[in-house]
C-alpha cells in the first residue's frame, strides 16, 4: 500500500511539474515574441518593396487550390470559384537570429504590417473591386513570409455552347502584378498546375485538370516586361440533368410527330396533334435559349430543336394537303395514269394498304378486283340481255298488233281489244326508257363513288409513306446526336 502511494504521488508531481515548465517556456516564448516583434517593426515600412539593392529583382513564388466551383454562368460567361492563393517571398528586412530570440524561428502578424505584392486576377468579372482577406502571415526567421489568404473569384471565361449539352469548358485565371514589372516582381509557379488535392466534387462540372503556364507579356505602353501566371482549369460538363430534363423529352415528342399520319383522316386531330407538338418544343427550344449566350453558335441541342421543328412543320403542311386528297369528291379529276401505276399498284403493296375491310392474308382482295374488273362488262351484259328481252316484247307487240289488225280486217273483231293490245306496248316502251335511265344513273353513282375511293387510297399511301420516311429522320438525327455524346 505505501509503494502504491509513493507511485501516485511521484507520477502527479512529475505532471505538475512539467505543465509548469510548458507554461513557463509559453510564458517565455511569448515574452520573447513581444521582444521580436518590436524590434523588428520599428524601423520598418511597408510602403516599399522589401530589397536592399533596389535594382534586384524579388521573386514571388504563387500556389493556387482550387476548393469548391461556386457557379458556371454561361450566359454571362463568368465562372464562380472558391479559391485558396498562397504566396511566398523573402523580405530582406524582417530576418533575425532566432538563438538569441531562445529557438524561436516563426510567428504570425496581421498581413497588413508587412510588404505584400500586389497580385490581382486580371480577368476579374466581379462589381467588388475590395481588398484581399486580411488574414495572418507567417513569418519565418530568415525573412520568408507565407501569406494564404481565401477568395471567392468571379472570373470571366469564354463559353463554348457548340455541343451544349456534352460541351468541355476551359477558363482561364490570370494572376500577375497589377504595378510592378519583370524587373522589379517577378512570378514564379510553385507547382505545375493548381492544386486540386481538397476539390468539393460538383454537381454539375468535372475537373479534368488545371495546367498552370507562365507567361511574360510586353505591352505596348511600356517596354518592361510583365510577367503572368495563368490556371487554366478544364471542365466537362455532368449531361445527365439535361439529357433527362431537355433531351429525352424531345425525343419522345419527335417520335410522336410522324404518328400523326397514322391517324385517320376522318378523326380530325392530323394537324392537331401536329401543332401541339411543334407548340411543346417551342417551350423546349425557349428553356436552352434562356440557359445559352446570345451567340453565333448555336449548341447542339438547338439545332436538334430547330431540324424537328423543321421536320413537324414540313409533316403539318403534307398531311394538309394529303388531307385534300383525301376529301376529294365526285366533282374531282380521275386518278392520273401515272399514280394510278405507282402509287396504287406499286406503293400499296410496298407498304401493305388496303381496302376497306382488306388485311394481307384474306384473299378477298383478289375477288374484289376481279368484281371491279368484271363489273362494268356484267352490267352491260346484264343492260343488253333486258334491252333483248324488251325488244322481243316489243317484237311481240307489233306482231299482236299486226295479228290484230289482220284479226279485224278478216274477222272483224272489236276495237276494245285493239287498243288494249296497244296501251300494252306503250307501257314496255316506257318502262325501257325509265330503267335505261335508272342504269345511268346507278353508272354514274359508282363511276363517282370508285373515283373518291381511288383518291382516298392515295391519300392513305402517302400517308404511310411519309410516316416510315419520318420516322427514319427522327431516328437518324436522334442516333447523331448521341453519338456526339460518346
């Protein structure tokens, strides 16, 4: 019990002892620090760049991690960015022995106290033209000072909208000196390309890289050189919100337009349905334009807007005029010989129309054209066996009547039965005019009646006709535009 008492107390004492020893070094490193820090800014200006040979240039050595893209305006072409800047430089004034100061080889001031490079973005878009975060610096004893400091940049970049919606960006951030020259600041890359080691994944781009390039400009005013680094960061854009949202929709609408030569022509909603769908990519073609630049190039998904309205316009105004075809009445031409042969003999079949009350597999058809065939010859048969049989009965008659009229001359019989015998045959007389006439007619009705149902077969062959043509220009331009996706 006694050896585990002695333990405890040694181990408690050994703690206490040793927070009094780091809070005495704190204590000493602070006082130290006070002592640093006023010798060191007593004389000292940060007005001035930091050389003791005015003519030696200073290297500035620049760092750029990319954080999070904040937004991509592509209407305005200006990107968002959350940036961390760092720089790096050696300010021959601020330098001390750090023995003498008991090890103390770094501390932390108000960025504001010391010399700082005016380095600014110079493709800046932003309306805030205020000061840099004044955050701290840290200050190292052989006068190198680290300044990280956050921004939130609005940089102006040139959009691209060609293959919108599987469009690659590349936006440039150029960061140099806004006063001093080459000879005086000069810029150097720590790195190759910006860091992208604590990137926030975003939603809608991906990072493919950021290339950093030095450039050295000269200008036109003046004969220094100005030297520039510029971060090119390269975006692909995530299609799979507008392929969903604008593209997918406008496919299935697309298809929707050559149905409408399916439908009837007696059910009225041909150019209905036409005219709703050119309506609904209106309001398609009216959302990219509001998202899109007002440029020259017109992206992708609009030319695929602009060609299928083009196509549903085009299937309106044929199925209008394949619907006058169609309501082509008695008082119409006949069928023209050449359509006769191409459309009803050879079209029909390549796309299986039929008749009324016709599929592919009766034979009914066969029958049907052999009556069409046969049918104005039996009717002209049938007209001239009645014309034979009346003729005889005519025949007939004037032989009663010369009978008769040999009967009264040799017999003398009664004029009562003569003028019956008469009477009789001016009814058959009457009666041949009265079904001739009717057999006209009963003509004409089917002469006119074949002749509408000639024009309705057209109408219906065209209408097939234009649908399968349809369907493989919108299958056609729907294939190409995905394959730019790829």
């Amino acid at each position: 019990m006694k050896r585990n008492s002695l333990s405890s107390f040694s181990i408690s004492f050994w703690l206490l002892f040793t927070a009094v020893m780091l809070q005495a070094v704190e204590s000493a490193k602070g006082k130290y620090a006070h002592m640093l820090f006023n010798e060191l800014f007593e004389d000292y200006s940060n007005a001035l760049r930091p050389v003791e040979d005015t003519d030696k240039v200073l290297n500035v050595t620049l760092q750029i991690t990319l954080s999070q893209i904040k937004d991509m305006d592509e209407r305005n072409q200006i990107l968002s960015a959350y940036l961390w800047i760092r720089q790096s430089w050696y300010d021959a004034y601020l330098k001390w022995d750090k023995d003498k100061y008991d090890g103390l080889d770094s501390i932390r001031i108000p960025s504001n106290l010391v010399w700082r490079p005016d380095i600014v973005l110079y493709n800046k878009a932003d309306d805030d033209f205020s000061e840099p975060v004044n955050t701290n610096v840290v200050l190292r004893y052989d006068g190198k000072i680290t300044w990280d400091a956050p921004a939130i940049t609005k940089s102006s970049c040139v959009v691209d909208v060609s293959y919108f919606p599987f469009d690659s960006q590349q936006c440039n951030l150029t960061f140099g000196s806004w006063t001093y020259n080459g000879n005086q600041v000069d810029i150097i890359n720590s790195l190759d390309s910006g860091d992208l080691s604590d990137f926030i994944e975003d939603v809608e781009w991906e990072i493919h890289g950021m290339p950093a390039v030095k450039n050295v400009i000269t200008y036109g005013c003046c004969s220094e050189p100005y030297p520039d680094v510029t971060f090119t960061l390269i975006l692909k854009r995530k299609s799979s919100f507008y392929i969903f949202n604008l593209l997918l929709p406008c496919i299935l609408i697309s298809f929707l337009a050559p149905l409408g030569f399916y439908l009837p022509a007696d059910s009225g909603e041909k150019v209905s349905l036409g005219v709703t769908v050119l309506l609904a990519l209106t309001v398609f073609q009216l959302m990219v334009a509001e998202i899109m630049p007002p440029s020259e190039n017109v992206p992708l998904i609009g030319k695929y807007y602009i060609a299928t309205m083009t196509m549903i316009t085009a299937s309106t105004a044929l199925t209008i005029i394949i619907m006058n075809l169609h309501h082509c009445g008695s008082e119409a031409k006949p069928v023209p010989q050449w359509a006769r042969v191409v459309i009803l003999d050879y079209m029909s079949k390549i796309f299986f129309v039929y008749d009324v009350g016709e599929n592919c597999t009766s034979p009914k058809r066969k029958k049907e054209e052999e009556c069409k065939l046969e049918g104005d010859v039996g009717c002209q048969r049938r007209h001239k066996e009645v014309r034979s049989h009346l003729s005889n009965r005519n025949d007939d008659c004037d032989l009663k009547e010369k009978l008769n009229g040999n009967l009264n001359k040799s017999y003398g019989v009664h004029s009562e039965k003569v003028r019956e015998a008469v009477n009789c045959c001016s009814c058959y007389k009457m009666l041949i005019k009265n079904i001739e006439y009717i057999a006209n007619c009963v003509r004409d009705h089917k002469a006119n009646r074949a002749k509408g149902i000639e024009w309705k077969k057209v109408a219906k062959v065209m209408d097939r006709f234009f649908m399968w043509v349809f369907f493989i220009m919108v299958f056609f331009m729907s294939v190409l535009i995905i394959g730019k996706a790829a």
